[in-house]
C-alpha cells in the first residue's frame, strides 16, 4: 500500500479515514459515446493528414493534419492514461471535520470541503461495495462530468472508493454532528 501525504490539520480535527481510487484503467459509462467519436475522429484526422502529405499541399496543412492526428490519438487512448496516473497520485482524506482531495503529480494541489458547508452529500454505489461519493449537488446531465483532466464539471468527489457507502455515512453522522469512533 503506498503512503498517504501529509495532511495538515486544524486544532482539534481527526482523520476517520483516507484513501485512493480505484487503481488501473477504466472505462465509464460516458465511454460508451466517447469511443466511437474518437475512433471516427482519429480515422479521420490520420486519412485527412496521409492524403496531405501524400500531395504538394503546404507545410502548414501536414503540420495541422498532424495535430489533428494527436488530439485522436489523446482521445482514443491517451486520455485513459492520464486518468490512470492521475488517479494513482489523487489521495482522500475525511476527518471530522471536512473532505481532503490530494493530488500529488504533477504538481500537489489540496482542495478541502467543509463538511457543514455542503449543500448535498449523495452516494452512487457500484458491484463490489466500489462507488463515489459527491460532495455537492449531483450534475444534471449525465455527461456533464466528462472531462480530459483534474478539471471536470460537478461537485467535488471521493471518485470511485471501496466501501463507498460506509464512507457516506462517516461524512452524514459528521454533518449531523456524531461522534464517531
């Protein structure tokens, strides 16, 4: 298991649990739209950038053809890579009184959430006790939390953590003001 990073607590705060998501690549359910899109584009981009430089177009029209290729290619796989590594450098924290998010890589940056602050906590779980857990009012439209990088649309989330409902209710007995432990 590797080591949590050092949180620095207020006075009197607690840590009730920390931990990672889930590890490795995955696929989400936005995936099902986004695949193919990137597939067609891909194709697209690499049959437009071949038939380019196939001919005596200018310089400019391969090196936009070429661009145009690595966005593809981003989109295809490349995006699956960079939610990996972020994820494997992302930590979460619950103490008593708020919700740490540590992302370690490149560069760290913490973000904490007053637990007594949120408007809505809500949980959404998934086979094997694995869920996320929203600190925040849930997104509308179910694809307004796609995103490319640690800056996706919606509220702030514990994103995809074993024992995703038990940590839901650490957070709902400290809004509610229990002692816990």
């Amino acid at each position: 298991m590797r080591i949590p990073p050092v949180i620095a607590l207020n006075a009197e705060e607690r840590i009730l649990w920390q931990g990672q998501p889930k590890q490795g690549l995955r696929v989400r359910t936005h995936d099902l739209f986004l695949i193919p899109f990137s597939l067609l584009w891909c194709g697209f981009a690499v049959f437009w950038t071949v038939s380019v430089i196939a001919t005596s177009a200018p310089f400019i029209m391969k090196i936009f053809g070429l661009a145009f290729v690595g966005i593809g290619m981003y989109f295809v796989f490349g995006r699956f890579l960079v939610e990996s590594y972020q994820r494997r450098h992302t930590w979460y924290t619950l103490t008593d009184q708020r919700a740490i998010i540590t992302a370690t890589a490149p560069r760290r940056i913490d973000r904490s959430v007053d637990l007594h602050s949120v408007t809505n906590v809500s949980v959404e779980t998934q086979h094997g006790g694995w869920g996320t857990v929203l600190l925040g009012p849930a997104p509308a439209m179910p694809f307004s939390r796609i995103g490319f990088g640690r800056n996706n649309a919606g509220p702030p989330a514990f994103d995809v953590v074993q024992d995703a409902a038990s940590i839901y209710s650490m957070i709902v007995d400290v809004r509610q003001c229990k002692k816990i432990g």
